[in-house]
C-alpha cells in the first residue's frame, strides 16, 4: 500500500487513516469518480445523490438503499461526500478480514432496526436475483424468485434471540457460517463498491449451452444453481458450460455418459436430480478416468441445489476427492463415480448402473447427506462442460493434429473404460 496524501483535507481522522491505504492513483481516481457522480448529481459537484449512487454501482432497492445510508455513516442526508466513500472503501475493501465481514454483516440488517432477521435476508436476496438477472431471460429458464430465494434461505441459521423482537436472528457467527456454504453470495456482497466491470466478482454468471434438440423445460440446472455453484470457481470458468450428458436425452448409460464427457478438456459439473425431488451434485475438476482407488486434487467439491442450496468444499482431512472405477471385480472397489468419504461411504456415488447412489455425510468436505436419504435413486443426471478460453484453443489445436494425435484421442477414451491394454 502506498502512504499517499489525500488530495481534499479532512477533519475526520477516519478519513486520514482509510487514506493510507490507498495510493495516490488510486486516491486520484476515487477523486474523479466522486466528481463524475456529483456533477450527475444536480449538488454543485458537492455530494453524491442516493439516486446516481445506486445507478452507477447497479444496486438498488432495500439492498441499495442500506448500502449508501452505511457509506454516508448513517446520517440520513441523502449526501454522500468524498471523506465518506474513502472511509466506506477503506474499511470495506481495504480493511482487516473481521473489519471486512462485520460491515458485510451490517449490510444484511436493510430495515435498520439493528438485527439481521429473516425479512432482511429475504429482502436481500430478492435485490441480488433482480440485479443478476433482470436482463436475463434466455434458457434455461429462471425458477420464480419466491423459489430462488426459498432455497438460500433455508440455509441460514437464526440462532441468536433478541429481547423486544419475536423472532430470532442471525447472529455474527451464523452470518460467517452462512457465507462459507454460499460463497456466491460473500463474493457478491464483498464486491457491491466496486466498479461495475465485466469480471465484477460475484456478478458472473455462465452461459448456459445446450444442443437445440433438448428441450430446456427438462433442464436442471439453472441460472441461479450456476451462480451458485460458481461462486467457488475462478473467473475464467464463468463464461460458458456446456450440456455434454442428459440422462433424458441419452439414457441411463454410464458407458455413455464417458463416451460423450471424453473429448471434452476441463472441469466437469455433475448434477443429480433424485425421485424424492432433491437436487445436488459435484465439481470434477479432473477428467473422469478409470482408477482403482480416489485421485483428483483440491479443486474439487460438492454442493446441493434444492430444497436448499448450499457448497462444500475440501477441508483437508483426506484427499479422497474424486472416484472413477469400471470393470472392476471386486466389491472394495465399486463401479462408478463419486466424491468424498471412502469406498462404499462415499458423500456422493452413483452405480455405474446410474439406477442408483448414495450421500452420506463425509469429512472429506465436512459435508451432510446431500439427499432425504442416504441410498438415493436419480430420476435425472446431468453433466456439464466447464469451458475455458485455453481448453477451447486446444481443442481446436487438436482438431489440426495428425492420424498419430486421433488415435491418441481414441487411447484416452479406451483408458476410461478400461480396455487400452489387455493385461488390466
């Protein structure tokens, strides 16, 4: 951090202090941008308007209004001046970790009456699906905003009981506990003062890509699952995913299933839609390949979508992450995929039958069964394709490449199922 001036003096010693943690570029540029909003502000380039505020950092609502009234440390003027955005950003960008999570926290109460209840989070919420998606309108289809809300909703925990009020509220630690499983929404929330950019954290969400003969009404996945889910992933796979398997459109076929993912390079994301409704699924980010016991690294994780939503990710307790076995005899080392747990308690399996599974609840993620049960039975199972910029250059590369490089390709594929060479 630089020790630059502040180019405009100030009484207020929080403002001397927030200034040190900025350069003197970046102090100059946060100079330029309180002029630019005050001059659209109508102030004689005095102040920032509620209005222009929330218009140029693309938040509004409840949600909008609670942010400016903490920036403007709560004074109830409508007058956002220069020493306040430099406090608000010193503190909410460039504070400590605890300093940085208690003004989050602080943002979850719109209503002011100094609890985080469970109509704050619900009016929360309401305002981060309308930003995210007000534009969006393409398929797969959006659930209604009742259902989206419902789902992150039930992940929240109101442990703490406030005299005066009925209902309980979430306390700091609940609020904590609440953005690890969803950490979508920390990143959204950790990035609302920021400039609204392409790659904006937690303002990203993929593409979704389907062949044009599948129906998008017998799609899982949807727009608000793949926000989620990607809140674990880095930027650059929030682009597109792409459909590679559909259990409705290519049948209940493990075979198939590692025919039509082999040819794609990158992560993977599987999604299990169970008989009794519930939705979940995992992260591969190793390809799907023929072992005889886990492999796969720390980038890999596991996560339900419905009737709540919520991620898991590694804890470091084992590295059983991920699991890929074909053809094998014995009954140690059953035949399928998975994640987590150990052989035949895994936190999530499907039989290479794809007729059946099970979740149970696994230090491997620090995760819970992720169904109502844990023997589950799949009414729908998806793959996705995580695509990359370099993943598709080398794609692309590949198809150029001589008989040598096919037969290559036709070798992997033989190695998924186990076949490549006759001794195994």
């Amino acid at each position: 951090m630089g020790n630059a001036q502040s180019p405009r003096t100030s009484t207020d010693p929080r403002f001397a202090t927030a200034s040190r943690a900025f350069t003197q570029k970046e102090l100059e540029d946060l100079k330029s941008l309180f002029q630019s909003l005050a001059a659209q502000s109508q102030c004689n380039g005095k102040y920032i308007s509620p209005s222009i505020f929330q218009a140029y950092f693309g938040i509004n609502g409840p949600l909008g209004e609670r942010v400016f009234n903490l920036v403007t440390q709560k004074r109830k003027d409508h007058q956002l001046t220069f020493e306040d955005l430099i406090i608000a950003k010193g503190t909410y960008e460039k504070g400590t970790k605890d300093e940085i999570e208690e003004f989050i926290y602080q943002l979850l109460d719109v209503s002011g009456d100094g609890i985080v209840g469970r109509s704050d989070l619900e009016s929360v919420l309401v305002a981060i699906f309308e930003t995210l998606f007000k534009k969006d309108s393409s398929e797969p289809q959006l659930s209604s905003s009742k259902d989206s809300v419902g789902i992150f909703l039930a992940a929240a925990n109101f442990s703490k009981h406030d005299e005066g009020h009925p209902e309980d509220s979430m306390s700091f630690k609940d609020f904590k506990g609440w953005c690890t499983i969803l950490p979508s929404i920390r990143k959204f929330l950790g990035s609302l003062l920021m400039p609204p950019d392409p790659g904006r954290p937690g303002f990203e969400v993929p593409s979704l890509l389907h062949p044009e003969n599948v129906d998008s009404n017998q799609i899982v996945l949807r727009k608000e699952f793949a926000w989620h889910i990607g809140g674990a992933l880095s930027q650059h796979e929030l682009e597109e995913w792409k459909l590679l398997y559909h259990s409705s459109f290519n049948g209940l076929s493990f075979n198939t299933f590692l025919g039509n993912i082999s040819n794609h390079e990158g992560p993977t994301v599987l999604i299990i839609k169970d008989k009794e409704g519930y939705i979940y699924g995992g992260h591969a980010s190793q390809p799907w390949e023929r072992h005889g016991d886990f492999y796969g690294d720390m980038k890999s994780f596991i996560f339900q979508l419905y009737p709540k939503a919520a991620l898991f990710r590694p804890t470091g307790a084992n590295t059983n992450l991920q699991w890929c076995a074909l053809n094998f005899s014995s009954e140690n080392i059953p035949n399928g995929i998975g994640f987590g747990g150990r052989a035949n308690h895994f936190g999530l399996f499907l039989s290479a039958s794809f007729d059946q599974g099970q979740t149970f609840s696994c230090t491997t993620f620090g995760s819970p069964c992720l169904s109502k049960t844990n023997r589950m039975h799949p009414e729908v199972i998806e793959c996705w394709g995580v695509v990359t910029e370099r993943a598709e250059q080398d794609k692309h590369e590949a198809l150029k490449g001589t008989v040598l490089e096919r037969f290559k390709e036709d070798r992997h594929m033989l190695n998924m199922v186990g076949l490549a060479n006759s001794s195994e």
